[in-house]
C-alpha cells in the first residue's frame, strides 16, 4: 500500500506542477503583451521628442534668422537717416533744422551776447 500512496502523492504533485505551469504560462503572456505595449508606447514617446526637437530647432532659427533680418533692418534704417541728415546739412536747406544748427551753431541771428 505503501507505493500505491508513494504514486498517488506523486500524481498529485504532478497536477498541482502542471497546474501551475499554465497559470506561469498564462503570466508570461500577460507580462510579453504588457512588456510589447510599454515598447510601442516609449517607441511612439521617442519619435514625438524627436519631431519636438526638430521643431524647437526649426523654431530656432527662424528666430535667429528674424531677430538677424531685424538688426540689420534696423542698421539699414539709421543709415538711410544719417544719409538724410547728411543730404540736408550739404543742401543748406535751414528750413528743417532746429534753429541753432541753421546759425551754424553760434547765437541766434540778430541777437547779441551780453553778459550778466
């Protein structure tokens, strides 16, 4: 009697292994799915930091280029001023300027200095 519950125990083993292989099998699947989607998901999170790097670098430089086209503009503006004034000052067109730079830049016409 002995062996006969030496094999019985042994079945019961083996049930209870055979059971828990599948329910091991059954994790391994459930863990591969979950592992295959955080895969995707950090593959998909990694192509969409890239397209935001492109794109801020993308930004950059049109902001570079922006704030560039904007000096020099800006340089373009006071140079085409300074011309101007030039042009005016060599014309001897008094009547835009201030009244001190139209007497050269001594006393009014007409006035006298006296002193106090």
């Amino acid at each position: 009697m002995n062996l006969a519950n030496e094999i019985s125990s042994m079945e019961t083993e083996l049930q209870s292994l055979r059971s828990e292989n599948e329910l091991l099998k059954h994790n391994k699947a459930i863990i591969e799915f979950e592992n295959e989607s955080l895969r995707r998901a950090l593959a998909k999170t990694q192509a969409d930091r890239d397209n935001y790097m492109r794109r801020a670098e993308a930004i950059k430089s049109l902001l570079d280029q922006t704030g560039s086209n904007l000096v020099s503009g800006i340089e373009r503006y006071h140079q085409s001023e300074r011309e101007l004034q030039a042009r005016q000052l060599a014309d001897g067109n008094d009547d835009d300027l201030p009244k001190f730079l139209a007497n050269g830049g001594g006393t009014p016409a007409g006035d006298t200095v006296t002193e106090h």
